[in-house]
C-alpha cells in the first residue's frame, strides 16, 4: 500500500467494528488489521472545547498577575541578578 515499514494508518467509515474491518480489508486490500479502535466525532465539544477554555483562562489570569503585580516581579528579578552577582 506504498508504505515502506508495511504499516499504514487508514481511517473509514463505518457503523460497526465488523464493517470497518470489512473495508479496510475490500477497499484497501489490508491483510492485518491490528489497533482498530472507534474515533467518536459527536458534535456536542463540551469535553473538546473545555481544554481551549481552560487555557484561555490560564493565559488572562497569567497577564492579569503580570500587569497587576509587575513592580514586584520586577524587584524580585533585579534582587535575584544582584545576588548572583555579587555573592
């Protein structure tokens, strides 16, 4: 199937584990099927979109911190690089 390991990821459609296999194996010509395994696309993203917000979220809280308490931030670092330097 032009794939020089053997091994070639195929994704099908398919209402049942035996159809799928069925057409891997009569429209590709697979002669093993191994790791067959249902890829869910329902529509509803609750648990897709919740990673998205989540990170939103970790990134405004992140600038909020960083506008909000930048002149401590800032002391912290210069006292960091003197200590490095001089001790």
């Amino acid at each position: 199937m032009g794939s020089k390991s053997g091994y070639v990821d195929l994704q099908v459609s398919a209402s049942t584990w035996g159809g799928a296999k069925e057409q891997l194996e009569r429209v590709y010509g697979a002669e093993q099927i191994i790791n067959l395994r249902e890829i869910s696309n329902s529509g509803g993203g609750s648990s897709s979109d919740s990673g998205g917000l989540f990170g939103l979220a970790v990134i405004a809280g992140g600038i909020y911190l960083g506008i909000t308490y930048w002149p401590i931030v800032l002391g912290l670092g210069v006292l960091y690089i003197l200590y490095k330097i001089f001790i």
